[in-house]
C-alpha cells in the first residue's frame, strides 16, 4: 500500500524569514560585513533545519481513526483518533484538521511526545463539524497538520475519508404517551434460556448475568423465552403529522423519550423495515440509524451501532 503523501509548504512567517535572509545578504554583499554574512547564513541554515523536523515530525504518524462519529442534524460531529509516533522519535505539536491547508476547520493542538511501542503512547486528537441534515455523510478533505518548529513550515498530510451518521433532529409537538403511539402485545421472558442481551433500565436484577459482569464489565441480562404479557409501544411513522422531515423528528424525540423512561418500543416505518419491539442502547441505536436513513437504498450491514449519540 502506498503510503500518504507528507506536503511541504513554507507558512507566511517562513517567507518573511527567507526574504529577510536575502536582505541581510545584500547588506553583507554591499558593505562585505562578514558578520551580517554570518548572521544571513545562520538565519538560512535554521529556516532550512525546521523544514527537515516540520517534515520528519509527521510523515512517521501512524493515524488510528476512532469508531464511525454519530451526532442528531444541527448538532456537531466529532471526528476523533490517536496519532501514534515512531518508537523513540520526537514528534511535535500536530492538530486535525478539515479542508485545503486547514482553512475551514481546525481541532486544537495536541502537545509534542515521543513515539513508543504501548497502547498509551501517541495523542488524541479530534475535530468537530457542523452535522446540517440527516443521513450518511463522507468526511473527506481530512488533514494532519503541524507547524512544528517554529511556525517556518507547515507540514501536511492526508487522511483517509471518515464514514459518519447523523439522526434527525428530535423534535415534535406531541409527548410520548401510553395512548399514542399505539400499544403492543410483547412477549415476558420465561421460559427456556435463550441467550443474554445487553442490560436496559427497569431489568430485574435477579436476571443479569453477574459471570459476564466478572469476565468483560459489561452489564448482561438472560434472555428467556415463554411467556406473553406486558406492553411495548409501537412507535409509527403514520401516527405523526407534517412532511417527511417533521415526522422522522417526531418519531426520533419519541425514541429518545422511550429510552430514557426505560420503556419496550418498535418501529413502524411503512417501508418494509419494521423493527420489533425491544430496549437497550443497541435497539436505540438501530432505530436511530433507521430514521436517519430512511429514503436510502441499502448499503451492507446496519449503520450505527458503535459509539452512539446517547442524550
């Protein structure tokens, strides 16, 4: 694999320095002050030194992009990794940045460190952008970029495109109640054991799995079937009002107020991609990506479920 293109461009403040260099070179040349030459040559041999370390600091990172960012439409984005250095070099201040020469957009500075071989080692960097509209986003144009000597040089390197979510906005005049949405019939586990699932507010205690608990530190409930009784919303994309923009909002705000009162719900989209009821920041973050994806044809396996916009 070709590995990414490191640019080198002198900054404004190089070009003043290697302009003044050239005017005490004069003066040296008219005069013939050796020391001014001294001066001129020292004032070249640094402008040249600090375009080798801009450079090298670099063009050795390693990026590490974090899980696919998820925000709500109107919210910002946040795109985030590690850049991990060379074992045993200096590496210097470096931030990520969005659009040509990091015009547009610009994450703070990360400090200088040293590059090592432990999974500590390196830093975090992270970039925030506007998230306009609801759907599946491509994040190119992104840049690591340094200064680093001096602000001489700027150092920029390219980065491979960041694949983003965002859900509508949650919003509509109408509460979640026990009326509308519509009730469902759901099914009480009880009877034979199915597996486990991941724990949502209001499981007994008694049915969490306390030897996963132990194992990963990940809350898990058992998961049986039998049984019927109790009540799950169904949360349908008919039972709201306006256009397609409005609706989607209305079903999200009802989402999110279901997942915060730790509440079964599923979702009817009208579409052939219904969702049975359920809980758990999976199914929310399933359903989330439903909506934000609504109107689009199918691209592989579900979006959406790593780390999640949870209100």
């Amino acid at each position: 694999m070709k590995a990414p293109r490191t640019v080198l461009a002198p900054t404004a403040a190089g070009i003043v320095w290697l302009v003044t260099v050239f005017a005490l070179l004069a003066v040296a040349i008219n005069y013939g002050n050796n020391l001014v030459f001294a001066l001129a040559f020292l004032l070249l041999s640094v402008w040249i030194s600090a375009a080798w370390q801009c450079r090298r600091g670099i063009a050795g990172l390693q990026w590490l992009p974090a899980p696919a960012p998820e925000a709500f439409a109107g919210e910002m984005l946040r795109i985030a990794g590690n850049a991990r250095g060379l074992p045993g070099r200096w590496h210097g201040p470096a931030m990520l940045c969005a659009g040509r020469r990091g015009r547009r957009h610009r994450g703070p500075v990360a400090p200088a460190w040293r590059g090592g071989r432990g999974a500590e080692d390196g830093a975090a960097l992270e970039l925030s952008l506007p998230a306009p509209a609801r759907g599946r986003r491509r994040i190119g144009d992104l840049h690591l970029l340094s200064r680093h000597p001096l602000g001489l040089w700027q150092a920029c390197r390219a980065l491979p495109e960041v694949a983003a979510l965002v859900y509508p906005h949650p919003a509509g005049d109408r509460p979640l109640s026990g009326n509308a949405p519509s009730q469902a019939h759901r099914r009480q586990e009880a009877g034979d054991f199915q597996g486990v699932r991941a724990y949502a507010p209001g499981d007994p205690p008694r049915r969490i799995n306390w030897r996963i608990y132990g194992r990963r530190g990940d809350l898990a409930v058992n998961r049986f079937d039998g049984g019927a009784g109790g009540q799950a919303l169904w949360l349908d994309v008919a039972a709201c009002d306006g256009d397609l923009e409005t609706r989607l909002s209305q079903l999200c705000q009802w989402i999110v107020a279901a997942e915060r009162q730790g509440r079964e719900y599923g979702l009817r989209l009208g579409n052939g991609q219904d969702r049975p009821p359920g809980r758990g920041r999976a199914h929310y973050r399933h359903c989330l990506a439903q909506l934000a994806l609504y109107g689009e044809k199918p691209a592989g396996a579900d979006v959406g479920v790593s780390s999640g916009a949870m209100p």
